[in-house]
C-alpha cells in the first residue's frame, strides 16, 4: 500500500486552470479520473491527512502510486475529457451508473417503399424515425402487438417479406389481419404508406383525434346495422385504450423530459429516471452505485449526467429535471445543447406536476435503494472477507484483487478447447474473459492442455510488456502502449491463478510458469470432488471450511469458468457437425459452408428448415439446397441407427453411461 506522500507533486507544479487528472496505481492501471475548474486545489485536497479523507476517498489515494492531469481551456472541454476518459480507462474508482446495454427503441423505416416497425438499439439510422427510448424490449412489443391490430403496417423483416412476396401467400400476421399484407399486393404503397403515418402520428402524442374517429366509425357502422363491423371497430378501440393506459399521461402540457431522482446513503446512492415523451412515461430505468468520494448530491447528479448522456446524443431530451442542481449547471447545459443540437434544460422542479412527479421517482429510488439493501445486506463486507480469507487460507502476500481461473473441455480427446475468466474485487469482469483451441496436444489429456493454455497466456503476457514503452512516473517505471498510453489488456498479471482441477493440473501450470521464468505469481487448483485446494508441491490439500466465503468465491470462478468452457465446446461442436454433414454435398465449398453456417447458426436450425428457406440463402440455389436437405436428413437417419458411444467422464476415465 502506498503512502500519497510518496507520488504528491511537487508545491506550485500544479497548474491553476482547468483540466482533468488521472490516478494510477503501482501498475500503471487508472482508477480514478476526475476534472476540476482550478487543478492546484483539487488536487491538493487529495494528499491531507488521511483520517480526513472520506473511507473509499483514502482507500483510493493510497492504492495510487501516481498522478497525472491534463490542462484544457474551458469547462466544457474539461467535462468531455473526462467522459472520453471514463469510458476509455473504466476507472474502479468512479462512480459507475450504467450497464452495457443500449436503449431500446421503436422504429419505422419511413426511407423504405413499405415502412416496417420494429425494436432497435444503438445508433440512430437515416431513413428512419424513432420513438422512445423504453426500458424494456418486451414493453415496446407489448404496444407494438395491441396497436398493429388498428394500424396493420408491416413488421416483418425483409427475408420473409421477400419470400412472401415469391410465394404469392402472407404470413401468419396477414391472415389475422394484425398485416395489411403489401408483400402480396393487398394494399398499395399509399395505402400503406397512410397506414405507417397515422401510426407514428399515434405513437407521436396525437392519440385523441384517432380515438374519436374510431368512435364515430364504431357508431355509424350501428346504425347502419353492420354489426360485425361496429365489433371489430369495438376491438380496436378497446386496443388503443390499452396501449394507452401503458403510456399514462403524466404531464398535460407535452413535455419532453427526463426525471431523475437519488436516494443515498454513506456507502451507495441508487438512481430512478423516467423517461417522459409526449406527457408520457414511455420507460424507467434503476441503478445503484458504490460512493467514492464524499461529494454531496449536486456532484453525484453531475456525474451522473455525464453518463448517462456523455455517449447518447439522440436520448438527450429537451429538458432534464433533477433533485439539485449540478456544480455546473451552465456549462453542462452548455455541453447537453451542443450535443442535442438545441436547448437543454438542467432545473430543479418546484411546484405543480413536474413537483409531484419528480416526488414519485424519488419514492421509486428510495423504495429501490432499499431493497437492494435486504439482497446484499453483506455483500460488500462478504467480497472482502473472502478475499482475506482466499489470502490468509493460501498464505498470500497479498489480497488477490485480481483472479484467473482456467478450464479444460473436451469430448473424448476432439475439440479440446479452454477458458479463462477474471474476477477482480470479487466480482467478474466479463470482458477480460478468454476463450482458447487447444492446438498442441493430441487425444484426452488435460494436464497438457492446462499446461499449453497457462503457457500461451503468460507468453501473451511478456510479449505485451516487450512491446510496450517503459514510462518514468514519480512511483517508478510504467509500461504502456506507444500509441494510445495506456497499459495492454492482456498485460495485467493476475494476483492468483486458479486452475480446474488437483495435484496434476496445478503442477502442469506451475511448471509452465516456472519455463517462462514468471516466479512472482501464486497458482492454486480446486478439485471438484471434495473441493480442496490445492497448492504446488504440498502433498495434503488446503481444507477450507465449507461455509467459508472464501471457498464459495473459489467454486462461483470455477464454475464460472466451466460455464465458459462449456459454452465455448458445445459452439465448436455444433459448427464441426453442420460442416462434416456437408462434406459430400456435389458444389458446395468450404466458403458456401460458412455462409450455410453463419445464417442458420446451428444444425439443430438446418435441419429444422425445408428446401425454399435453405435456397434464400445466397449462392445455394434450388438444386443446392435439395441436395442439403437430403444430407441432412441421410446424416439423421445414420446417426439414429448408429450404436450409442459411452460417455466417459474426462477426469477419471469411468463410464458414466452405455
């Protein structure tokens, strides 16, 4: 642990304008970003007397080793660097609202001759208008299928329009008339067109004017005594006020808006937002999130606004209500407007609607909050007792903040394929996951399988540090990348390496460790009989008590990381079957094979399909395809008379059924 003393620049170095600043630790990894209107007193309230300092603050400062900043000219800029810097370096010491996932939307391809409506994610098309964002995929279907009943337009993709439109037959949507059906001519373009535009002008707010046309429709058909119409305009009617009622209206006026309220405690502030369009709720959205830093709510409303819209200009609305007003509200309104393209609001609501509603949201983050609180009651304190436990149990020299855990998965020696997962602070860290094909070792062997996989990693791991440019900081030298200064994914060395397995398998990682010349890093294996831990050249395993919280972090990274293998395996094997089917096939090549592959993902897929569905796919024609499916199905009826292979389990050689 480092002392900031230690890395505190030196008095008067640091400059007085505006910018952003980066904290390292001994590694070289950022863990915090932070901007400030003026550097020198920003940065020197972080090197006080540590029992001043707010907890995660001094656990902060004295993980670091060193500290850097970047002087920009104006506020504005200091607010988009450190955006671009969060998102790039993923800080552990920031504040982290979002998940990966993007909004959904609702979206009509107006630019194409028969519009179709469909759920959409990420960037924003040409061509294309956009309703929303919600908050589930599954919501925006639910409207979608009540309101296609009064608007018919088309919703299918363009496959099954374009076959539809050969065959000369609607699909199902047609015949339930949930489709006016333009793929088989049963209405022109302009009525279609007509069609999609009273649907977004639906979707748009303008709900009263089609309501009462429906209405009116409904009582002249009556009078009429066309009864079997005036129940299906019944129908309709009743449709529209359903979907309605999934949209309540909130505010009368038709505002555009984001509502966003916090509930906080010392530890964790959870976030509510509405997301209100047209007067509308059309979606809500919840995160919780671990305090860093002892700011109060304007500044957690400020870095919540960065993230929330540092990377979305399109869900930026026309006005964002918030519980308090951030630090800089003018210059993050300023940045919000230069994204949008037009005026951004920040305000604070005090009376009326817009009060009351923003209350609501706040009742919904303080009943989330809450919550959360009875799921993870000790989860926090849970992480760190099972890394100290992990530490104390193996005789660390320090908590493996950082953990890898490899995997082996094969069946009866083919596809032998392995994993590799990272949890750091306890938690996985999906995207540092690794999935590798075994190349180097023939038939079931797993010890030179773990052997080959720790080998290939840490090799990884050196030629990462060769390559990259050694940097001296005030903590010491740093390896980065020349182009873009920061330190390789793939160069982090773990804090301990778990391997799937006993005595064999840890002691092939070892020694694969040991012929790169890596001795600094601690290798344990945990076996799935009776789960002990074991460590190299020990010949008793370590014997962790089976409600330690260490060893059930132990077993969720092995089974993580079997989970992973697994899922990996089953993906090759099911590619290798579909290819070795095709093998005989007269004119279909390797390329053919891949395209055949890449569009029905799966044999199980393949099989499942006729003639006319494998023909659509381009360069197999009608002759093609027949011959696909008779290998298909020549390949079932083998496999169906085949005798059964038993299946052996991998570790002990015992067969586990006939």
């Amino acid at each position: 642990m480092a002392t900031p003393s230690s890395y505190r620049p030196a008095p008067g170095s640091i400059p007085t304008k505006p910018g952003v600043y980066r904290f390292r630790d001994a590694k070289g990894r950022v863990i915090y970003v932070g901007k400030a209107k003026s550097l020198r007193p920003r940065l020197s309230s972080y090197f006080q007397d540590i029992g001043n300092l707010h907890p995660r603050t001094a656990t902060m400062v004295t993980t670091g080793a060193s500290v850097e900043w970047t002087v920009v000219d104006t506020e504005v800029e200091a607010l988009q660097l450190e955006y671009s810097w969060i998102k790039e370096f993923d800080p552990r010491f920031n504040v982290k609202y979002r998940d990966d996932k993007s909004y959904p939307w609702l979206a009509v391809t107006v630019g194409e001759e028969f519009p179709r409506v469909m759920v959409g994610r990420g960037a924003k098309r040409k061509g294309t208008r956009y309703f929303g964002p919600y908050s589930h995929a599954w919501a925006i279907r639910e409207t979608v299928d009540l309101l296609l009943r009064v608007f018919p337009m088309r919703s299918c993709s363009n496959g099954v329009f374009k076959r539809s439109s050969q065959i000369g037959r609607p699909c199902l949507l047609g015949y339930i008339d949930k489709c006016a059906a333009p793929c088989v001519g049963n209405v022109t373009p302009e009525q279609h067109r007509e069609i999609v535009d009273d649907f977004c002008d639906f979707m748009a707010g303008n709900t009263s004017a089609f309501t009462k046309r429906i209405e009116r429709e409904m009582y002249a058909a009556s009078e009429a005594l066309d009864f079997e119409k005036a129940a299906r305009l019944r129908d309709d009617l009743g449709a529209l006020t359903k979907a309605l009622e999934k949209q309540a209206v909130v505010l009368r006026d038709g505002t555009d808006a984001d509502v966003i309220a916090l509930a906080e405690d010392p530890l964790e502030v959870a976030v509510q937002i509405f997301y209100v369009r047209g007067g509308r709720i059309r979606g809500q959205r919840g995160w919780v999130a671990d305090r860093t830093d002892e700011g109060g709510t304007p500044e957690l409303v400020q870095d919540f606004l960065l993230q929330l819209y540092g990377g979305e200009d399109d869900s930026i609305p026309r006005e964002v209500l918030v519980p308090a007003l951030p630090p800089d509200a003018d210059v993050l309104e300023q940045l919000l407007s230069e994204r949008r393209g037009s005026r951004v609001a920040i305000r604070v609501p005090q009376r009326g609607d817009k009060r009351d509603l923003q209350q609501t949201v706040a009742n919904n983050a303080a009943q989330a909050l809450a919550l959360h609180k009875t799921k993870r009651a000790s989860d926090l304190t849970t992480r760190n007792r099972a890394l100290e436990e992990i530490q104390q149990s193996l005789g660390l020299d320090e908590v493996p903040l950082r953990i890898e855990c490899y995997d082996v998965s094969n069946l009866q020696g083919t596809e032998v394929v392995a994993s590799m997962v990272v949890f750091e602070d306890g938690l996985a860290r999906k995207s540092e996951y690794r999935r590798f094909v075994i190349r180097g070792v023939d038939g079931q062997n797993d010890v030179a399988s773990m052997r080959e996989v720790i080998t290939r990693r840490f090799k990884r791991l050196l030629d990462e540090q060769a390559r990259s440019e050694t940097v001296a900081t005030d903590s010491g030298p740093m390896l980065v990348d020349p182009e873009t200064g920061r330190p390789r994914k793939f160069a982090y060395a773990p804090s301990l390496v778990v391997v799937d397995g006993g005595p064999p398998q840890v002691a092939a990682a070892e020694q694969a460790l040991a012929d790169l010349g890596v001795n600094d890093i601690p290798v344990c294996g945990l076996a799935k009989r009776l789960e002990e831990v074991w460590l190299p050249g020990e010949e008793d395993p370590v014997i962790m008590a089976r409600t330690s919280e260490g060893l059930y972090l132990l077993q969720r990274i092995r089974d993580e990381a079997h989970r992973f293998a697994i899922t990996h395996h089953r993906s090759r094997r099911s590619k290798s079957m579909v290819e070795s089917t095709l093998d005989d096939v007269p004119g279909l090549g390797e390329v053919r094979r891949k395209t055949l592959l890449k569009h029905f993902g799966s044999l199980k897929k393949l099989r499942e399909a006729d003639v006319d569905q494998i023909a659509l796919v381009p360069g197999i024609g009608p002759r093609t395809a027949a011959a696909i499916k008779d290998a298909v199905a020549n390949a079932d009826a083998t496999r169906k008379t085949a005798p059964k292979e038993p299946t052996i389990n991998t570790a002990t050689g015992e067969i586990l059924e006939d």
